[in-house]
C-alpha cells in the first residue's frame, strides 16, 4: 500500500518555505503569507491529518505522534527543496520543531509561533503545572464528545485557546467545520502531551529561529517558549503585544511581517 499523500497549496519560485498550520485549522490560514512571500520564495502549506483536504488518520486503533505528521509531509519537504525553512504555528510548529530534529541539515531556519510540545512541561514538572489548563480542556472536550455534543467540544477547546465566549462569537458559518475537526482533540493532546524528544535535544538544532509569543497567551503556551527559547542555540524571541495563541489567524499582518522580515535577514 502506498503511503498517504497530503494536500497542498504552493505558489512562487526561489528558496523552499513550508508552512505548518495550527489545530481546528489547515492550509488556507496561510494565504496571506504566501502571497507576501511568493514573489521571491517557493512556499507551501500542506494540510495535515484530518485537516482541509489531506487524509485522515489510517490507524485508529494508534495514537498518532507528531513523528507521524513529519512522515506525511515527506512529499512536500522533498518538493520545497533543501535547505528549506519550516514555518508553524501551534501544533504545526511543534511538527516544524520535530521535523527539524529528524532533518539535520535539511532546514536552513524556522519561523515559530508558540509550538505547543506541551511534552517538556511534563517533563520538567509533573501536573499540576503549566500544562493543566489545556489538560483539562481537552479533557473537557473529549467528554462532550463522548456525549455526542461536539458545539461544547469545540467551546471547551477554542475558548481555552481564544478566551472565554470565543465560541459563542464565532460566526455560525464558521461553526461546522471548526467542530468537526475538534472531533480530533484527544488525539492531538496526546501526540502534544507524550512525545518523547527530551528538551536537550532541541540544543542541536544549530540553525536561527524566529521565536514568536503573544502577549496574552494562557501559560502553557508561555511555559513552553521558557523552556525552548532557553534551549535553541541561535534563537530570537519576539514578544508580540496585544496578540494571543491565535495571533496568525486573529492578527495575520504584524505576524507575516516579522516572518518576512525574519526570513528577509537570513
């Protein structure tokens, strides 16, 4: 049997640039980017599992692992060419992080927006730590699930993410599809929550990282970016006021331009 392919969109010509999109989301939450970076770079933005257009997860009966999510994307890094910089958000950066592990000398650089390996919290501290307010959202969510209420999963999950009544002000049109891929929730806490890479394996990644956090986002968000920005070797940390764990999405401008500035420097 053939491997699963993921979809994709690309535009441009110049240096490989692949953009990794956050969970309840998928490729088309990089549109602008790509078009401010297609006149002088190749970029692609593949969906990952259960996202957009790309499969689902073929192994149900499995936990999926972020090691997983690279090997999908396997088609799209050998189309971007090497060395190539990866650009994630969310779960997608912490899939850029763990990429760039099992790549030496693959990826030139990484643009990152709050990874989520929640992981090395634990790591550091068993619960409770910094950690517990999205262990309990997801914990949350899954139990609605299991109630068949996916409107409360997705209020448990992106009000977490967002802020209280998030949900609730999220325009109806937009309702379905954001629900449907919170169906996923528990298999993203885990892949986030047991990945097994210890901290100091981030010490080898020799390469310059933009290290981007909002201002306003919850303290597992936080507590990671303490630990990684104390780790990487040649990393930047650009604190963005006023933004939160969504700020690609929510604040795309300020965002695409500190990546383009970012990338324009190397």
């Amino acid at each position: 049997m053939s491997p699963p392919e993921p979809f994709f969109r690309e535009a441009g010509a110049g240096p490989g640039v692949v953009c990794l999109h956050s969970n309840a989301s998928h490729s088309g939450q990089w549109r602008e980017l790509m078009d401010l970076l297609s006149p002088t770079c190749h970029v692609l933005a593949p969906d990952g599992y259960d996202a957009g257009k790309s499969p689902a997860w073929p192994a149900d009966h499995q936990p999926m692992r972020l090691d997983d999510e690279v090997a999908l994307l396997e088609p799209v890094l050998a189309r971007a060419g090497s060395p190539l910089v990866l650009v994630g958000h969310s779960y997608g950066a912490a899939v850029a992080l763990i990429a760039a592990l099992r790549h030496p000398g693959r990826v030139r650089a990484l643009a990152l927006y709050e990874p989520t390996l929640f992981s090395l919290l634990e790591q550091e501290t068993p619960a409770p730590n910094e950690a517990d307010g999205i262990r309990h959202a997801v914990g949350a969510a899954g139990e609605a699930l299991d109630r068949g209420d996916t409107d409360t999963a997705a209020q448990h999950f992106i009000d977490y993410w967002m802020g209280p009544g998030s949900w609730a002000a999220t325009p109806t049109a937009r309702k379905p599809a954001m629900a449907e891929s919170v169906r996923q929730v528990r298999r993203w806490g885990d892949a986030l929550f047991n990945d097994t890479t210890p901290l100091a394996a981030f010490r080898t990644l020799d390469v310059p990282v933009l290290y981007m956090v909002g201002q306003r986002s919850p303290a597992s968000a936080q507590g990671v970016a303490r630990l990684l920005c104390d780790t990487l070797p040649r990393v930047k940390r650009l604190m963005l006021a006023d933004l939160g764990h969504m700020g690609p999405i929510t604040h795309p401008q300020p965002v695409n331009a500190a990546i383009a500035g970012f990338l324009n420097g190397l």
